[in-house]
C-alpha cells in the first residue's frame, strides 16, 4: 500500500469516512483505492469476537477463557503473559481478527472500580511489565493490540461524564508510568483512550495527553482509537490526536469533520495525520495476515489450566495444610465447586466453549466428597 499516493488521491469525504468505524468492530473501506476493511474486537483475556449470525455486539464466538488481568498479576511471570499472548494472536489470526482490544493497565485506586478485574494492578511497575510482556506476544503472531484505557479509568460509574484530578507528579509517577513502558517497549499498534476527563478535558480531546505526552514525549508512531462511544468533540479530537473513532458514527462525525476542515477550524494537515495512522494500521494488519493459523481450543484451554495454576498465590499455610494428603477426605463445599464464577462480565466476558469445574477436574479420585 502506497500510503503517501493514496493520501492524495483520497476526498475530503473519504479522508472523514476513514476516521471511524463502518460499523461496531469494523474500520472503513474504499473499494475503489483498494483499501480493505480490518475487524477488531474484544479482549484481553479471550477473544470475544461477535457472531456472523446476529448484530448483537453481546452475542460472541464460543472462545477459550484465560485467567483475567487480575489473576494474571499474581504470577509476577512475564514469560506466562508472554506465552498467553501468544495464544491470543493465534485464536485472532484463526478468526480473521486484526486487533484485539487490550490489554488494561490502567492503575486500581478503588475496590469500587468495576473493571478492576480487567485490570493488573495497584502497582505501576507491575502493570507495565505485564502489559509489555503481554502485548509482545500478541503480536508476534502478526496481530496488533490496543493498550487501555489511556488514562485514570479508575471508576465505573459516571465514567461518561466525571474528572479525574491529579497533580503533575501523582500523574507521571503513578497513572503514567503504567503506560509509558509498554509504549515504548513493546509498541502496541493501538492506543485507546479512555471515557472520563482529565482535570477538566475529556481523554478523547486531551492534547497534552495524546500528542505531547504519548507521542512527543514518549516516541510513539501507532494508532489512538477511542473507546467504544468516547468521543465528545470529533473535529477537536482529530486535532489534539485522536485518530480513530470506534464504532461508527453513522456519518454525523464525518460531517463535522468535514465543515470543520472547510471552516478551518480543523486543519488538513491534521485530518492527514489521523488518516495516515489508519491507513498504517490496515497495512499492518494486511502484513501480518495469517489466514491458515490453526486455533485448538483444548489445546488452549489445557494452557488456560496451567497458567491459572501459575497465578494461585498460597497466604499463610498454618499446620501445613498444602500439599494436600491424597489420602486423607477431601470435601467441596458450595455451588462454585460445580458451577465456578471464573470471570467478570461486561465488554471482555467471554462465552467459554468449555469450563472444567473443581468437581470435575478431581474425578475419578476416591478420597473425594
């Protein structure tokens, strides 16, 4: 893809098209310059992909389910999330999936937070070596990740319209540094910014966030994509960074892009940028297209197994209860012994294709009740 010739060749209406989704998972297209369509979807723990039969976004393939983010973190083991990512890209390459979204590295300040279970840790250090490690093995299987959500989702309620304050020093240290070793580490293909403001200005527009912090300061040459409805002020947001909008506005951002480039308040050098990262990303996307990846799921839920192992952290072990006697009579004791909850929900639930219980993953043994 001849990118420099195809900016020149494009309209001001296609240039605005190409800004945002065709739809809920999908980029645009424009057939006649040859520039193909790419699908993203949902992460980071599996791959939540929606159906073919249905316009439903909740409605997903059946997947193999991964221990989440917050489990992953108590392996202190960047080789696992490495080996996890691995797995991802192989199950994105094998469904015709570009990017998926993830993973999460945002910092956890509340227990209140509803994705914290999407998230790593309370730890910057932490959060970033896992995101790295995670993100490398993604995509060296030839498919892009979007690393989120950029910056301080650190609630859930009114996260649409509430402000984050912090002050210069908490921001870098903490909310930042989460984010800026992965960047520049691992080069994640995508960026997403997140839904709430940052002392006052909305991610989606925050041009110290997303051109003077992000790729002045920290280097680097990807994609910003939205988070799925984040978009406060389109033409404000192309100019301050934001290249992507996800999913479609259904044409009304376009034109708004297009009067503000008409009125001047949004320069083309600026839209150019924001098509240039697109058209960037669909020739990464079509570079790394391995269409004959094969995806075993039992293989893959078997490795599900064995990284959930990995994560277990042992507390306290008073009078030497582990390792268990095999002798000795062992009793499980409520529902979740056979109908485990192994996962949260919202945006990364994943419609697992198996779940192994406790109960079932002991049959067979006799000292059981």
């Amino acid at each position: 893809m001849n990118i420099d010739k195809i900016l020149k060749e494009l309209t001001l209406e296609e240039k605005a098209s190409l800004c945002s989704g065709s739809d809920f998972w999908h980029t645009e297209e424009i057939k006649r310059l040859d520039i193909p369509s790419i699908m993203v979807s949902d992460g980071p723990h599996g791959l939540r992909k929606m159906r073919d039969d249905t316009d439903n976004p909740n409605e997903a393939i059946k997947a193999v389910c991964f221990p989440c983010a917050c489990a992953l973190a108590c392996s202190f083991d960047r080789k696992l999330l490495t080996t996890l990512g691995k797995a991802l890209g192989e199950e994105c390459q094998a469904e015709d999936v570009s990017v998926i979204l993830g993973p999460g590295c945002n910092i956890k300040r509340s227990p209140l937070c509803g994705r914290n279970f999407e998230y790593f840790s309370e730890d910057p250090y932490l959060a970033s070596q896992l995101a790295t490690a995670h993100i490398k093995g993604v995509q060296s299987k030839g498919v892009g990740t979007s690393l989120k959500h950029f910056a301080m989702n650190n609630q859930e309620t009114r996260r649409m319209s509430y402000s984050a304050n912090v002050d210069e020093r908490t921001f870098h240290e903490i909310y930042l540094s989460a984010f800026e070793t992965p960047v520049k580490e691992a080069n994640p293909w995508t960026v997403m910014c997140s839904y709430n403001r940052i002392n006052g200005e909305y991610s989606s527009q925050n041009k110290l966030l997303l051109t003077d912090i992000l790729r002045n300061e920290w280097g680097y040459e990807g994609l910003v994509v939205s988070d799925w409805g984040a978009v406060d002020d389109r033409p404000l947001g192309i100019a301050a960074g934001l290249d992507l909008e996800m999913p479609t506005s259904n044409g009304k951002n376009d034109e708004l892009i297009i009067e503000a480039v008409n009125n001047g308040s949004l320069s083309m050098k600026d839209l150019d940028k924001a098509v240039r990262n697109v058209l960037t990303l669909i020739q990464k996307a079509e570079d790394g297209y391995a269409p004959a990846t094969k995806w075993d799921k039992e293989k893959q839920h078997e490795l599900a197994g064995k990284i959930e192992s990995e994560c277990a952290v042992l507390l306290k072990n008073d009078d030497k209860i582990l390792p268990l006697d095999k002798s000795a009579k062992i009793a499980f004791i409520g529902e979740f012994a056979d109908k485990p909850r192994y996962q949260g929900g919202g945006s990364s639930h994943i419609n697992s294709f198996k779940v192994t219980s406790a109960l079932e993953a002991v049959k067979g043994m006799d000292n059981i009740t």
